[in-house]
C-alpha cells in the first residue's frame, strides 16, 4: 500500500509524518472492515473445505499413505496411521517415468483437451454464426441445437453408451443396413478414444454456441456496415470486424473449456467403464481409480492431482498473459 | 481497417443488404437441419427406447411393442424414487448454502477496492479449476473420520467446495451490471454498506441469484465422481450413482436405464430452457472484467 503525499497544495494530512505500521492497520481496518466481514463467510468455508483439504493433499502426496497403514476405526477399535513421509518420491517416480504411463496419459489428456476445445470452438462458432442471421425457423433451430446442454452429462453418457453398443447399438444397426460390419466402438483402442472425443463434442457444443452468440449479437451492427461500406469482403469482415469483436467472449468461454475438459470425469468414466487398465483414460480418471480400486493408493493420487492442478495453473497464468498482451497491442 | 476515399463505390451489388440468394438459404438451413438432427437424435433415441419394453433395446430398429412397462418397473420396483430425493436434497442444499455464503462476497468484490480483493479473485478462479482428483482422497479421510461418509451432510459440504466459488464468480459478474449509482443513491439516503446489500441489491439481483442457484444445482445434480464413493448404501445413492446399478459389468437393463434417464432429465431439462438465457451472460461476464 502505498501512502499518496501529493507534491502541490499537500492536504491537512499532509503534515502529519507517515503513519506507524499500527496505525495504517487500524485505518485500513476502518475503511474496509466490511468489505472484510462481507467476504468473511467465504473464506470460513473455503479455507475448511478447499484450503485444508488441499493441505492435506498435498502432505499425503509426500508420504507412502495407502489403504493398509492410514489411520481408521473399523467397529470400536482406532488404528492409527503408520504412514512415513517419503518427501519427493512420489514425484520422482512419476516424472521419471518409472511408475505407470504418465507421459502417454499426459499426452492423450493433452490430445483430448486440445481437439474437444477445438472442435467445440469452431462447430459453435459455425453453428453461431448460422444462427444469427435473420431467418425462418430460427428459435427453433436454437431449442433443437441447445438440447443437448440440458441433458444432465451422465445420463447423455448412459445413452451414447446404448447407441454404441456393439451388438444392439443403433450406429451398428445403421452400418449393418448400409452393409458394413459391426464396429467395436467402445473395444478398440482408437474407437473408445473417437467415441469419447463426440460425446464430450456433443456435450459441449451448446455451450460454446449460445456464449458466442451473445457476443456476435454484442459487436455493433454499424462496424459491420462501415466495413461493408469501405468494400470488404465476407471474409475480411469476419477476420478483421467479427473476430476481433469476440475476442473477450472467446478468451473466457476458451479457458474455461480447457479447463472442463482437462478434468472431465464422467464422459471417460462412465463411457470407456470402470474396467481394468485402459489406456483411454486421461489423468483425472486414473487418479481416481489409484485412489479407489484395488489396493487404495492415497499417495498416489493424490500426486496425480497435485501434478493436474499444477498443470492447469501454469496453463492459466500463461494463457491470461497472453490475452492481455494481445489486448496492449491492439 | 482499410482507408478508401470516400468517393470509391464498392462492388456492385443486384441485392439489397440483409438478403441471400436461394441457393445460400437453402445451405443454411441444410447445416441447420443437419446439426439439430445430430442434437437432437441421442435424446430422441432414448425416449423411443425407454417406451419398448424391457427387451426393447435390442431391436433398435424396429417399431413395435410400444409399452410402459418400464417406466412402471423403475417406479414400482426399485429404489429410484428413493435416489431421486436423494438427489434433490443434496443439490437443494449445496445450492442454497453456496448462494447464501457466495452473495456477500460476491458484492464485496463487485463494488469495493480492498486489501485481498485480487487474491479472492483469483482464487475463485483457481479452484474452479481443480480437479476433484486433488480433493477426493483428503475429504473422503476427513468425512470419514468425521463419520459423515454415506450421509447427506457429507456430500453437502463437499458439493459447496464445488459451488461456493462458483457461485461467487457467476454473481460478481451480475452485481457489476447493476449501476454502481442506486449504491450511492442507498448510502446518500443513509444506508450503512450492508444495508444498502440487504434492501437494494439483493432484491434486485433476484435474476442473477436464480440463475447461480439454478447452474449449482445443474452441477450438483449431476456429479458423479465424489458420489459414487462416498455414498456407499443403497439407500443413499444419488440419481448418477443409482442409474449406474442397472448397467454394470454383469447385467445390462438398459430398457430401465432408459426410462430412468428420461424421468430424470424431463424436469431438470424444463427448468433449464427456462433459465438458459440468463446463464451464459453471467458465466461470461465474471471473466471478462476482471
């Protein structure tokens, strides 16, 4: 903080030397402590419910904590905790590659961000820029496109589940008509990985669609007709008019759907299924079935997510950075 | 942008403005027809099933044997009417809690400039951005040694780790759209800060406050991970977890599976037509002021 004396016509306060650092908490106290009681309740339950968890998570990602020597009670009696701290172990093992398949998952949880964005970006976008042209039928076509962001994500999971079914999936029935053989859609390695890729498209299209339609609807209608006025052509005015018009619309829905997708839980989960060792899984997903299958590995995943987390935070920084230095250039 | 005289004409143009030609409508609606065909099918598909009988499933595409059968089943049979309130106690009240705490912060970082005001900013961003990977393994310890694993209060309170945040960002986004002058107006008639919230702001908020309430419930209703371990009797499950029981490694009762999701989206899908406009509004405008 820093205490403004300015140099011509200096106010009464002026005279007074620089406050001691007692007094510049007491006066700051006094001008914001509602501003304080106000965000109060929220730092109460997010230092319970996030801050502590997290610490926790990332103390047991230093330790060998497993199902077998945590703490528990079973009936009456407590068995305490025989876990040892292990330091940076965890880490090493997984970076170094000795544990698991932490590159090919980043990878293919890289591949899987990066196309499900990409398509959602741009078939929303298309499917935006169709839409908001003057037209017959036009709410209705928007009902229909947005329909499937109100299904709830496990149950349209469910139901792409019964359309690919192998033996009495719909898609197989169509193919079969068409004369082509059935295809394994959820067996194979490369067909589970396309399977997930458009379900997670299908859910996340209508998202993207209505958020960039508010912002084409936003960019004024006159900078459109300068441009036209001046001789551009389509093209020239969706690059250099429309474009630049979403850009803060883009910037966020974009980080966010990065962000959505890296920890998309239930389309891999309840897709591919909880079976053994697949390697469509992308880290979220392993994480949790370190945690929760066989011999509860808690060390273990919980590395994963401070590694996912790490991940995603060094992806935010940078992407923001980003944004705004496009922005001072402009 | 390009700098032309202002003499220069453009190209010559046969239409007036706003117009297309035949071939560039019958495009359009094309792409369109397309895209809500493949929108729509899934959902389509589903209710036909759910309405053929247990076995109906496996002749996907024939057209007899329409029944109710498994709608009757669902309801008369088995636990799901037990899930659906399940589901509906633990997203009604992760979502009241988070709307709750969430609105005063919310209008603290709308209108004041204070020590900390970045940070909270940010850190509503940040946890939006965890995956539940990080926090599962510690709360399910905390839960369990707190024994409130397979209880409503447990996953209440792991789903407000998901909602507070979230609830917060959505509705500073909506305090900045209402003008800062009906504060001043509230303060120069001699409401204290928390008064002028209370009276003013909230009830003109009541919109935004929907909406928020509205998307956590969304969120809440449809979780499945922290549920699905967490929830550990029968009689506990939520709708996401229950609907995994009639399609597990053994047995495939997707006739029942179908009817379930279709009784479970027809509300949730109602409410959701009727808030989706207000929706992306609030989602996009939290992050374009920072």
């Amino acid at each position: 903080m820093t205490t403004a004396v300015s140099e011509t016509g200096s106010p009464p306060e002026g005279q007074v030397r620089r406050p001691g650092l007692l007094t510049r908490a007491r006066r700051s106290f006094d001008t914001h402590w509602y501003a304080w009681a106000m965000v109060l309740p929220v730092v109460v339950v997010l230092t319970v419910l996030v801050g502590y968890p997290l610490g926790r998570g990332i103390y047991l990602s230093f330790t060998d904590a497993n199902e077998a020597n945590i703490g528990r009670t079973i009936g009456v009696n407590h068995i305490p905790s025989t876990y040892e701290f292990v330091g940076l172990d965890n880490y090493w093992k997984v970076l170094s590659g000795q544990e698991g398949h932490f590159y090919s998952r980043l990878t293919w949880t890289v591949v899987w961000t990066a196309s499900c964005v990409f398509l959602h970006y741009t078939i929303g976008l298309g499917l935006a820029l169709l839409l908001n042209r003057r037209m017959r039928f036009r709410s209705l076509y928007r009902v229909l496109l947005i329909l499937p962001w109100a299904v709830p994500a496990f149950v349209a999971t469910f139901s792409w589940r019964l359309i690919f079914n192998e033996k009495y999936g719909v898609l197989n029935a169509f193919l079969a008509k068409l004369g082509a053989g059935p295809v394994d859609w959820l067996g194979d390695e490369t067909l589970q990985k396309l399977s997930a890729v458009a379900v997670n498209v299908w859910l996340g299209v209508p998202f993207m669609m209505v958020a960039i339609l508010g912002g084409l609807q936003s960019i004024p209608a006159e900078l459109h007709e300068a441009a036209e006025m001046d001789g551009a052509t389509p093209w020239q005015r969706f690059r250099h008019v429309t474009l630049p018009g979403l850009r803060p619309v883009s910037g966020t829905v974009i980080l966010l759907g990065v962000i959505w997708t890296f920890n998309m839980f239930q389309v891999i989960y309840l897709l591919i299924g909880q079976g053994a060792s697949s390697e469509s899984e992308i880290l979220v997903t392993y994480s949790y079935r370190l945690a929760f299958q066989g011999v509860r590995d808690y060390a273990g995943s919980a590395t994963y997510g401070i590694l996912i987390l790490s991940l995603l935070l060094v992806f935010a920084v940078f992407y923001r950075r980003m944004l705004s230095r496009q922005e001072s250039v402009r | 942008m390009s700098a032309m005289s202002p003499g220069t004409t453009g190209p010559a143009k046969s239409r007036p403005r706003g117009e297309r030609s035949r071939g560039v409508s019958v495009a359009l609606h094309t792409a369109l027809i397309v895209a809500s065909l493949v929108s729509v099918f899934p959902v389509l598909f589903v209710v036909f099933v759910s309405l053929r009988g247990r076995d109906g499933w496996q002749e996907p595409t024939k057209f007899v044997g329409f029944e109710l059968s498994n709608y009757t089943h669902i309801l008369n049979n088995t636990e799901f009417l037990t899930w659906f309130g399940n589901s509906v106690i633990i997203a009604l009240g992760a979502t009241v809690l988070g709307v709750l705490v969430a609105a005063t912060a919310g209008y603290a970082v709308s209108r004041m400039r204070f020590p900390g005001h970045r940070p909270l900013m940010w850190t509503f961003l940040v946890v939006q951005m965890f995956p539940m990977a990080v926090l599962i393994v510690p709360l399910y310890n905390i839960l369990g040694r707190l024994e409130l694993l397979d209880s409503y209060t447990g996953l209440i309170l792991t789903y407000c780790s998901i909602s507070v945040p979230f609830c917060a960002w959505m509705l500073k986004g909506y305090f900045d759209t209402i003008p800062a002058e009906i504060d001043e107006a509230g303060r120069v008639d001699g409401l204290s800060p928390f008064g002028t919230f209370w009276r003013l702001i909230l009830p003109l908020a009541r919109p935004g406050l929907a909406v928020t309430g509205f998307y956590s419930f969304i969120t809440a209703w449809g979780e499945v991970a922290f549920a699905t371990q967490f929830m550990s009797s029968e009689k506990h499950y939520t709708l996401a977890v229950g609907l995994q029981t009639f399609v597990g490694q053994q047995k495939a009762e997707w006739g029942l599976m179908t009817a379930a999701a279709v009784l479970i989206t027809v509300p949730a899908g109602l409410v959701f037509f009727l808030a989706q406009k207000h929706l992306v509004a609030g989602l996009t405008a939290g992050g374009t002021k920072g």
